[in-house]
C-alpha cells in the first residue's frame, strides 16, 4: 500500500511541510525509518533524530517542529495519538474465518465476523460475540461468555476450574465443583497465556473495555471493573471485586475477598492484601501503602544496616553519658 | 434436572425446616438464588441475606439457625462441606472420550474413562491413568507418567526440558540433555498453563493428592510431597523437595536444591531461600522468616522514613547533651 | 543401547580403572544407580555415594578420585561437563518431521530438518530456521522469525500484540495497532508458556544463544543480548534492553525504557527499577541495589520491631539524661 502524504495528513488532521505528493508505504521508528516510509516525534528526547533520519515523512507535535527539519513533516496537535491512528491503516487484518482446524462446540454459539484460528477450542453453550479474534491454541470452556470486539491472544484459557478445595479428615482434599462461568464481556484484550477461573457457582466478570496483558492469573468469582488495564504476570486472588478505571502494575498480587475502589492505581510488583476504600489512590510495596511513603521507605530500607549501625552507637553514647553523670 | 428438598436433606444427612416437597434444580450463592435454586450459610458474615433470599431452600449449620428466617432450610453440621458434597449432584459432567482431535502417541498407554479433550497432545509411551481428564491444549511429553484420578487443566505442560546449561569456553551455553521424566500420582489437579519440566536424570514427581494452581512452574527434579497444595504464580527451582502437607500461597519462590518440612505454610509472595527443616513453621517474606515476626516488620517498615528521622534527632540531642556536659 | 566402559572413556576422553569391558545401557544418578547403569560425581558433597553406589561406572573428577572406591570409574578432568557430554548419546530424539497435525501458513519458511509437532501453529510469511524444534501447541504469530537450532517449549507464544493502549477521553482505551514482529536469532531455546510480544513497530529481538525458561513474559521492542539466561517467570517491559551475558533469576520485574549493561546478574523476585550503566554488577532487591548491600539490610529488616524498640527506649533515656540535667 502507497499513500501520498497529502492523503495521510487529511486521514489524521494535520498540516504538511514539505513534499505532500511523497508516498510512503510502511511505519518506521524514527531512527530506522527509510525513505519511503513514515515515522513519528512525540517525545522531545528523540528530537535530535529528525534533523537525520531518512523517512519519507515524520508525524511530529507542533510543539516539537523546528524550521531547520529538513525531512517532510505532518504537524499535528497529538503526534502520538495521531500516529497511532495512522497505524490502523497499514494493517492488513485477516479476513475473519473459522478455521476447520478448531474445535468448535456444536451448541455453541459464534457471532458474525468472528475470526477462530486453527488449535483453538471452544466448549459446550460457550458464546463468542460479534467481531471478535480467538488467536491460535486458546481454550475456550463450557458455558463461558465473550462479547463483542474481544481479542483473546494465543494460549489463553477461559474458563478452567477454579481452585476450591475442602479438606477431608484423613488430610487429603476433596475438590469443590466448580459449576460457575466466565463472562468477558465487549472491547476486551485477554493476553498470551492468561488464565480466567470459572466461577463456582455465578460467574467470574471481566466488564467492558478491560485489558489485561499476558500471564495474569484471575481466580474464580473475581470482578474486574470496566476499563481498567492489568499489566503481565499480575495475580488475582479468589472473590476479590477490582473496580473500574483501576491502572495495575504487573507481577502485583491480590489476596481474596477484598474490594479495590475505582481509579486506584497499583505499582508493579506490590501485594494488596486488604480493601482499597478510597478513589483514586496510588499505592505500592508489600503490602501495598501509599507509594510516596513506599518510596521514602525503600531509600532507608537500603541503608538500614548503617540505621542500625548508628541506632548502637547512640546506645553506646548515652551509657557513656549516664556513666559520665554517676562519675562526675 | 429437579430434586426435592427432602431428597437433598436424605442426600447430605440433614434435618428440614419448611416445605420438603418443594423442588429446585440448580445451586446459587445466596445473593443471587430464586425460587428453583438452592443455596448455602456457612459464615456469619452473609446471615442477613437468609432474611432476604429468594431461595428455595438454604443448606445452613445448625449453629446459624434461626426460626425467623422464612426461607426453606435444610439444617447440617457442616454446610460448607454439605453444600459442596451437594453440588456434585449438579454437574453434568461429559462422558469421557478421546478425542480424534488429540494426539495420542501409539505408544502411549491410556488408561480406562480417561477423557483426552481436542488439541490435547500426548507423546510416545507417556502414561495415563484411569479416570483422568485431560483439558485442551494440554502437552503431556514422551516418557511422563499421570495417574489415576487425575485433572489436567488446559494449557499444562507436563514434560518440557529441565532448564540446564553449561557454560562454554567462548561465553556461551550447551545444553544439558534432560533424559528423565515426570511422575503424577493419583488424585493430582494441575492447573491452567502451569509448566511441570521433566527431570535430567530420573523423575520430577508429584506426589498423590498434590493440588496446583495456574501458571505454577516446576523445575526439573523438584518433588512435591503428598496432599500439598499450591496457589497460581508460585515458582518452585531445580531439586528442591517440598514435603507433604504444605500450604504454599501464590506467587512465592524457592531457590533450588532445599528441602521443606510437611506440614510448613508459606504467605503469599515469598521468598523461600533455605532449607526449612522443622515441621508446622508459618513463614512469610523475601527472605521468608517466622509470619509473625515479618508482619511486625512489615508494620516498621512503612515507617521506617519516620524511624530514620528520630535516630537523626537523637544524634543531635546527644550531641547536645555531650556539648552540654563540656561547657556545663 | 548398550556401550562399553572402554568405549565411554574414549567417547569423553577419561582414564578406566576397573573393568572396562563392562556395560551400561542408561544413565542415572548415584544414589539409584544399578549395575547397568552410569552415573557421576563431580561434587565432594556426594562422596559416600560412591562407596556404596550398585553402578556399572562412575564418571568422576581426577581430585575425587580415591582408590577405595570399588566400583568401576572413569576419571576425568570435569565430570559434570564429561557426563552432560556423555548424556546426548542417550538422546533418542525423534525423526525431525512437520506433523501434519500442525498449522502451518502456506506462506511460511520453514528450513531444513526442522521438528514442528502437532497443535502448533505457525502463521503468514513466519520463519523457522534449520535444525529447530518447535514442541507443541507453541504459536508463532505472522511475520515472526526463529532462526536455527532453536526449541521452543510446548505452549510459548511468540508475537502476540504487544500492550499498547492509548486512553480516549471518556475514559476507555483505543487498541494502538502493533505492527512489528519477533525475531529469535539463532541458538535460542525459549520454555514452555513464555510470552514475547511483537514490536509495535521494529522487532522484539531475542540475540543468539538467549536461553528462556518457561512463563516468562516479554514486552514488545524488548531486546536481549546474546547468551543472556532468564529463569522461570521474570517479566520484561516494554523497550527496555538487556544487555549480553546477563544472568537473571526466577520472577523477576524490569520496568520499562530502561537498558542493563552486559555481564549484570540479577537475583531471583528483584525489580529493577532504572537503567544499570556499568558491567559486571550483581543486584537484589526491590529495587534492585547491590546484592551484598540488600542481603545486610535483609538481615536488619527481620529484626526491625527490635530495632524500632532500641529507638524508642533511646527516646525515653535522653528524655531522662535531659531531665535529669535540669534537675541535678
């Protein structure tokens, strides 16, 4: 696909400086791109690469232009978002099928134009809403539910029992039925070998717009609120209600059963292990507090042998001192 | 399917107080039930909602009981373990079957009522023991041995190469060959996506009743010790053995080449970094000591900005003080 | 299989003492090691082993060598290195064959005698290079490049869209299309369930001899330098560049945006948190600092409450010494 710069700075809304009949035909990062491709400046630190990089044409933040940047430009308000707009463009999406090579359960029900890779399978009375993509080798279980415009990445798993166990007298365990399910519900991201535990009995909830990156580990009858993003590797313990606009770290671990308050945001790697009533809190640490005061710790944490150091010599001090007041 | 309340009192040894003819065909938490679902009390905490529930009958503990409430009951002992034994009775589970869909080594010996789901892979002479399922997606090496009973959700890898290599002269890596296997007993769940490798020489072994969360690694050589059960995330090194009866929260690791008593429980998200040689031990941290001692350290810790600031002012007030003493 | 002891000693270049007509068929280890069978010793720990050892051979270090041992030996300069050696001749691997079990996209490269294994799936115009073995149920997404002698383990995904969301302003998020892809240079040996997400524009690269373990999650533009080992489960955000010849424990976290400089080890559950400018260190810690600084404040950290009561009594004794001032 070649496109003129004069058509891309229409699609995106900006001006061009430059040669707007220059075609370009790919995106490049702006310190690889080539002559017949375009790139984007967003950031001030990559400032000194417009005045050398080869591409075709640079999407920059008017802020960003200077009169001695020889390349074509297109200036626009938002670089970022305007380049991330462009993106779509050079996409060559599949045309959506079912590939022969999934399995597809007889009574489930698919919706129009959804895209099934091949190794995919997909249980009894499952759902898959319109315009969704299952990426190869997903796991699809009974009676589990995905809306409209969800993207569910390869490996993923939908639907395995959650982990519920009663222990028997004779110190063995005996399993707990998992009857629930799971619903994702329309405009989700589910990543490469995340796993969604069913519920035991209702359902596990990923509401609307949810992203979650690849890794994460939801537990049975959890709730994650609309849009909220979780980032790799992150784990959600049993029953727990993450709430809306929620910005989560990855590698962060939540204990069960406990209520995490719309717009909070989580460092990566902290544990929250108890609720988070409040909005719009930034935590971090194990366990999770307020991450300004988690930050001010770890700089003491790393010099704590010195504070202790120090903490013996003042011992040390003041019996001198209490010696020196009975001698003197 | 229906069953009448007096059926399921009859089914779980329990007494009825209300309508026994009355009949219900599914279960649901206590919130959510109507009139045709049985639920369950069993904590104090929900006993409010036994005033409210539409429920057809609640299973509750004797200890729970009270006249007030409206609803149909059927009064146990134990109703958790009661409404668990319970909803057994309300799953339908498929008939096992293999499906042409898998791939099943020729050499591999398949128990009998083993159920092997679409897109299962299972390699030359691995052995599957009676009544097991075998979830989508599942990759079961050559030479590993499942046995009876046992559950493998989708995604597991049951097999893959032990992570070893030996430094080369030039700063690069061979690989050691990794000739053992991996041992299942019976009664074993091993999670959605969690790795199991096979051992270098002789077998990696789960021991009977073991329960696995998701995305648990297991390095080559380890062994988990009978009835010990695993929450997701947690990560276990080379040869180290765990030892019966563990408790282990999710997201921990063990360093390689330790041993840990039965019966020992580790918190969430810690470290374990040395042997654990008494029994019983609740431990907590990175590195893991006594759970009592690491949450007062926990507590300390957030205030530890606080601490560094009063060992600070008293470095002054001794130096007063000795000043002091000097010019007094 | 079977093979003379004679032969081994040659094959590995030792000296036999015993009989070296004798022969073995399997290797094992030496506390279960029978009299067809070769095991080693390199490691003074396991020295009462070889006194009562039932096995056919011990390969053994020169400097463990001792003449009271009975069983017949080959001795040898390293012996861990001279078994590893010895322990491919026990490798039966399988015939290299593209299972037609496995998707493979019309349009990819696959080269010579590599082993594709049934529910993979390999998509457009990707490349396998020689002498790889891809394990099943791995998905290699389009456009993605593996080069020669690599393996990759049962279920890694390579080239799932990496996590790039950018917020709109009612609060949900807009996919930004990620348009790169994944190569994996050669020598590269990826576990079982490891993540690493395509480039949104460029490559995710993976540099020659990088050994991954398995459910590791790899962020999109991440590069990681040649002979660089990863234990199980550390995540890597996005853009952030490893350097060459790093070691990295199990669970580790890198933010994003960062670069770690060559020969950097880095100890298992650390986060590193910034850039790591000079070579050679070896880190612990979240975050991450010296490993030497982190295990003494570790030390500090578990006694804490003791240390926090000091301060306090100090508090109350200068308290005293003050008073005690103004009356005497």
């Amino acid at each position: 696909m070649k496109i003129s710069i004069n058509d891309i700075a229409r699609l995106i809304g900006g001006r061009v400086v430059g040669d707007g009949q220059h075609e370009v035909s790919s995106p490049a990062k702006i310190e690889e791109a080539a002559a017949d491709q375009i790139t984007f400046l967003a950031n001030n630190k990559y400032l000194d690469f417009a005045f050398t990089t080869q591409a075709g044409c640079i999407v920059l933040s008017a802020q960003l232009y200077q009169p001695q940047i020889t390349a074509n430009c297109i200036i626009v308000d938002d670089a970022y978002q305007a380049f991330s707009q462009l993106l779509q463009h050079f996409q060559h999406p599949s045309a959506p099928e079912i590939s022969d090579r999934a399995f597809v359960h007889p009574s489930a029900v698919i919706g129009a134009r959804v895209h099934i890779y091949p190794n995919v399978y997909i249980g009894e009375r499952a759902v898959i809403g319109d315009d969704s993509i299952i990426y190869p080798n997903v796991t699809i279980y009974a009676h589990c539910v995905v809306g409209q415009r969800c993207i569910m990445h390869a490996g993923a798993v939908i639907g395995s029992d959650g982990f519920g166990f009663a222990p028997t007298e004779d110190g063995a365990y005996h399993k707990i039925p998992q009857l629930g399910n799971v619903i994702i519900e329309d405009d989700c991201e589910i990543g490469a070998n995340t796993c969604i535990d069913r519920a035991t009995m209702g359902s596990t909830i990923i509401r609307k717009g949810v992203k979650l990156d690849n890794l994460i580990q939801v537990a049975h009858n959890v709730e994650i609120g609309e849009h909220t993003v979780i980032a790799a590797q992150t784990g959600i313990s049993g029953s727990t209600k993450i709430g809306h606009h929620n910005r989560i770290g990855g590698q962060v671990g939540f204990v069960g059963h406990i209520s995490v308050a719309p717009y909070t945001q989580i460092n990566a790697q902290s544990a929250v292990a108890s609720h988070v009533k409040k909005e719009g809190l930034a935590l971090s640490g194990t366990p999770a507090i307020d991450i300004k005061q988690h930050f001010k710790a770890t700089v003491v944490y790393k010099d704590l042998p010195e504070l202790a150091r120090k903490v013996r010599e003042l011992e040390m001090l003041i019996q001198q001192l209490k010696n020196g007041e009975h001698t003197s």
